[in-house]
C-alpha cells in the first residue's frame, strides 16, 4: 500500500506543466517540449486578448504574468514554462520568489546555447525584450568575449498572429530587420521571441547559410527536463491530452495554430481578472 506521502509525490508527478506565452509563440516550446518530454501532460495558456507583449510597459507585463501564474496555480501545474521572452526579461525574477513553484525563463537557455554556436551573436525580438538587454546581458555573463547586437523587431508578432506570413510585406520587413545583424557579419542568430521560430522559411531566405538559428525553445525545454529530475517530478504515467486555454477568441487561436499542432486542438476560454474587468459594460466593471 501506497503512504500518504508516496501518493502526494505522485499526483505532483502526473499534475501538468503551465506553458504561456501572449499568442501563438509558445506553441514553438510546446512542440519541444512534445519532443523532448512525451510524458508530461500541459496546459497551454494564450494571452491572446492582450497580445502582443513586446510594446508594453514592464508594469503591465508583470501584472499579466502575475495574472497567469495564479490561475495556472489554481489549476494545479507542478510547474510553469514562460515560453515568451518579453515576460521572461521583464518580470521573471520578480515572480520567482512570489510562487511555490519553479518557473523557467526562455533567456538564459537561450544564451548559454547562443555561446555554443558562435561568437558574433545577432539577436531578433520584441521591442521590449531589445531594450531590456537581458539577451546580452545573459551573454556576456556566459561569455564575456561575445559580441552581440540586439534588434527590436515590432512588425513580427502581428505578422504571424494574422496569418500573414508568406506576403511579400513580411519577406521585406524582415529583410530591414537583418540588414544590421549582417552588416556586422554575425555567424549566430538567435531567435529573442518565441514567435519566431515560425518565420523560418521568410529569414532562411534573407540568411547566409554559414548563419546558425539558435531556438530558445530547444533549451529550456532541456532545462526543464533538469529540473524535473532535480525535484523527482517526472510523469511515469501516460499524459492527458494537452489543455488549450486563451484569454480571446478560441476559434482564432484554434485556426491559426493548426498549421503548428498538425490538428484543430480544443480552445477554452479563460477569463483572468483584469481581462474580465476590461470586457464588462462599463457599469458592471465599476
Ligand atoms: N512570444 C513572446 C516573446 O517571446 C511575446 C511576443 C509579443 O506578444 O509581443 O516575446
């Protein structure tokens, strides 16, 4: 017979992991993390009703993720991935120490991978992540002899959440998104928003072959696995299927992320404080 203790360790075990990200972005992480862990069960929350992100102020972000954590809480993850950058520069180490529970950022993954790869190290993002400097910061921590140039790049993350990607606009504006990074001849670039793994096809393009891609994604899921060990939270059983939760329309999401899922997942809609307040007729949210 199973002790109480024994039986707690093994609900923690089969509970889920809490991935977020403000769109379609997570979804990269979350196609890891099927790769890597095909154990674990996930719950899979899109910020869709206030995305993107990358243009917000550090309170506002901080706020949101704040939001999330407590309802993924409330769900009972046994942990939570931050598969957005943008959240991940500006509010991880404040949540860190606010929840009972391990978090993991996309950044220093990301970085520490990046040194691996090379030594001239271009860095696409948000506009918020590339003024935070947490990439070359991280980078320098691992490497003080890396160079590294950040760009903001603010048209991305709408291109991709409308389904705009093949236009010949996206080609172009990705075209002068790069056009620093290969002045500086960088021979790594990596990928400072978790959407962007998705316009692949559009930068191969536009880069020289000898430029390597360093995925974030591929990283913290592996950091994740760590810790998993590390706490003796691995599932052994076989997982449920995957929670899609988001706070805009379910059938946005479900559209667009069929051509990264390979099917139509469920959507649910989540309703978190903030978004709900901004939704009421004005004199219900008063
Ligand atoms: N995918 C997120 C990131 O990695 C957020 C993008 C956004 O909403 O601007 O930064």
């Amino acid at each position: 017979m199973m002790n109480k203790e024994q039986k707690t360790n093994e609900a923690l075990q089969r509970a889920r992991i809490g991935i977020f990200d403000s769109g379609v972005g997570g979804l990269t992480v979350l196609r890891e993390l099927y790769r890597q862990l095909p154990s674990e069960s996930v719950l899979y929350f899109g910020d869709t009703a206030r995305l993107p992100y990358g243009t917000r102020s550090q309170a506002e972000i901080l706020h949101f993720v704040r939001e999330i954590l407590i309802w993924m809480m409330q769900q009972g993850v046994k942990m939570a991935i931050m598969a957005c950058n943008t959240s991940s520069a500006l509010a991880l180490e404040a949540v860190r120490s606010e929840f009972p529970l391990p978090i993991l950022g996309v950044i220093l993954p990301g970085a520490r991978a990046a040194v691996e790869l090379g030594n001239r190290i271009g860095v696409i993002a948000t506009p918020a992540t590339a003024a935070s400097n947490a990439y070359r910061r991280a980078i320098l921590e691992v490497d003080a002899t890396a160079q590294v140039w950040q760009v903001g790049c603010p048209e991305f993350v709408p291109v991709i959440e409308q389904n705009r990607i093949h236009e010949p606009y996206t080609l172009e504006v990705a075209r002068e998104y790069l056009a620093p990074l290969l002045h500086h001849r960088i021979d790594t670039l990596v990928y400072g928003c978790t959407h962007y793994p998705h316009l692949a096809p559009v930068l191969r393009k536009i880069l020289p072959r000898s430029v390597k891609l360093c995925d974030p994604a591929v990283h913290v899921v592996a950091a994740a696995a760590q810790e998993l060990d590390l706490l003796g939270l691995r599932n052994t059983r076989p997982p449920l299927a995957t929670r899609f939760a988001v706070s805009g329309c379910p059938e946005q999401f479900a559209q667009l992320s069929v051509q990264w899922l390979g099917c139509t997942p469920a959507v649910e809609k989540v309703y978190l404080p903030t978004v709900l307040h901004r939704q009421l007729p004005l004199e219900l949210s008063e």
